[in-house]
C-alpha cells in the first residue's frame, strides 16, 4: 500500500486524494443526520399519537359519567 501511495503524482496525494476524503465524510455525516432526523421524527409521532390517544381516553371517560 506504502508503494502505490508513493507512486502517485503529488498533485493527486495532495489535491484529489483530500478532495474525494472530504467528500467521503460529508455524505456520511449527512447520512448520520438524516437517520437521527429521522428518529427524531419518529419520536414525535409517537408522542402525538399518545398524546390524542390520552385525550380520547379522558373524553370517553368524562362522557361515561355524565
């Protein structure tokens, strides 16, 4: 591996090789966010829908009383 890293031009070691890194990190980074957008969107479901299943449950029970 030592041999085709020195066998490259320099220009690509130092301009191309950053380059594809740099834009090998974002798209993982973006990845990253988008599931943790995702989870978070999930979540906030989930709790709206708790959220009016409780409020159905009090109002059933409130016209059960009266």
């Amino acid at each position: 591996m030592a041999e085709l890293w020195k066998s490259l031009p320099s220009w690509v070691r130092n301009i191309v090789v950053p380059i594809l890194l740099l834009v090998l990190a974002w798209k993982i980074f973006t990845a990253i966010l988008a599931v943790v957008a995702g989870i978070i969107g999930f979540a906030i479901n989930v709790l709206v829908l708790v959220g009016i299943a409780a409020v159905v449950v009090i109002l059933l029970k409130k016209a059960a009383r009266s």
